[in-house]
C-alpha cells in the first residue's frame, strides 16, 4: 500500500511539474459549444481563415447541419471552388508545397482541439491563448511571433480583425556574470529585470535593470495594449466562436453524447433504487 500511495504522488508531483513547466500559462477558452450561433460563426471563419492553408479531412460539409446550417447556405456560404455538399474539408495545396513555403506542411486541424489537450488545459484552451497570442516582431521572417509558440512559423492570419497593438513583455532572470566573478558577500544570487516593448511595427525596445535584494523565482509576464478596445473585443469573441467550432469538428456527436449522457445518468440512477428494493425483497427472510 506505501509502495502504490508513493507511485500516486510521484505521478501526481510529475503532472503538476509538466503543467508548471507548460511554458505560457493557458486563458480560459469560452464554453460555447451548445451556441448554435457561435458555432456558425465560427464555421464562417475556420472556411474563410483557415481552410486555405489547413485541412479538415476528417469531417464533411453536410456535417455543419448538425450546427443548424442548411444544404443552401452550406453552399451559398461555405463553399467556393465547385465543392459539393457532402465533400470532406480539404485543400488544394499538397503537403510538398506546405513544407516549401511555410518551413514545414501546416497540420490538419480535424482534431487539433483535441490533441492540443495537457495539463496545462483543454485544447480549446490552447487554440483560444494561441489565437490571441500574436504579436509583431519585425525580427521574424513572417513579421509576426507568438507567446504560446515561440518562433511560430504560422503567420497571424487574423490581423486585420484585430488591429494593431503593442506588447510588453517583463523577464526576471539570474543576471549573466562575467567568467569567474562571485556575487558579493551576503547578497547570494544576482537578479535582473528586462523590459521588452513591441511597437504596432515589431520593432523591440528592451532595457535592463538589476535588483537588489530580489527574493523571489525567475518570472514571465506579458502585456497587451490596443487603442482600440471595442475592436480588440469583437476580436476576441470571433477567436472564442472559432475556437467553439473547431472543438465541435474535433468531436461532432459531443453536444449529441452529452445530451444522451444525461439521461443514462438518470435512467443508472432510478435503476439503482430499484435493484436496492429487490435486493432488500429478496433477502428478507434470510436472517
């Protein structure tokens, strides 16, 4: 019993140590995937943003009725180059292309949303801080860098919906010592602070500061600021409702399965209380 209650903390500290060493912390994905209207939307900007370069292959069209799309507006809406309703959600480019114009073939995303899972959060939770992670770094061949996935080679296909912004970023790290030097008597380890600022144009500022008597761990913090908070808003209810959708595509029959977990659930419970009283029938007269 020692021996198996040790094996559960070791894999319980070893979770938490994967979770701490994650990298970005992960934001809150919005739960939308019983909005019919979310989803739709969704829908509009996964075929409109990302099913140029990414693939689907694992679902079809005449699937987004589930979501309360008709065949019409499937058509009229969603479809662009002489696909048919019940085709599969591919592309034209090859993987062989891919790779010679993006440094690597960009993945399909019919399961991302679940592949993207850890400990760190859902793969909704993922895709949403990832989405909402971009930032211009002029020093990137595709100008463009993200907190969730550093030196991304994905370029942020969504940027004029969410206009421009800047970021600053704050790194409290042990200062790098000259060969040989010892820090002074008395004061243990050094410590410095880089601040990081990423104009609307990529361009980065940093300076550095040393601190005296820091205390504490080596830390990680970034900020975003937009003159445009109403845009920035829209924005990132258009990153939620896609997020939504492609959490959908990754499972199509969970709002389905949910809805008929509830009433196993129920029917296991009454079923219970029924072999509880046949059990108590049965056993009676035996004393």
């Amino acid at each position: 019993m020692k021996k198996l209650l040790g094996a559960l903390v070791l894999m319980l500290s070893s979770s938490l140590a994967c979770a701490a060493e994650g990298g970005f912390p992960l934001e809150r994905a919005p739960d939308r995937i019983n909005n019919l209207v979310a989803l739709q939307n969704g829908a509009r900007l996964f075929v409109n943003y990302c099913l140029n370069c990414h693939s689907a292959s694992s679902m079809r069209y005449n699937r987004l009725k589930d979501i309360g799309l008709t065949d019409v507006q499937i058509r009229d809406n969603l479809l662009f180059t002489g696909e048919k309703v019940g085709d599969l959600m591919t592309i034209a480019m090859t993987p062989k292309d891919g790779k010679a114009w993006f440094g690597a073939t960009p993945p399909d995303l019919s399961v991302i949303a679940r592949a993207k899972s850890s400990h760190a959060g859902t793969g909704a939770d993922y895709l949403y801080t990832y989405l909402r992670g971009y930032y211009r770094d002029a020093s990137k061949a595709t100008g463009w860098n993200n907190l969730v996935f550093p030196n991304v080679g994905m370029p942020h296909v969504l940027w004029e919906r969410q206009g421009p912004r800047e970021l600053t970023t704050t790194t409290i790290h042990p200062a790098h010592a000259e060969e040989g030097a010892k820090p002074a008597a008395g004061h243990g380890k050094a410590w410095e602070k880089v601040t990081t600022v990423y104009d609307v144009n990529g361009i980065a500022t940093s300076k550095t500061e040393a601190l005296t008597g820091y205390m504490g761990g080596e830390r990680f913090d970034a900020q975003f600021s937009s003159k445009d908070p109403v845009r920035t808003a829209a924005f990132n209810n258009d990153v939620g409702d896609l997020v939504a959708f492609m959490s959908y595509i990754a499972e199509p029959a969970q709002r389905e399965r949910t809805r008929l977990g509830v009433w196993v659930l129920l029917f296991l419970a009454i079923f219970a209380v029924i072999a509880w009283r046949l059990n108590a029938v049965f056993w009676k007269d035996i004393k």
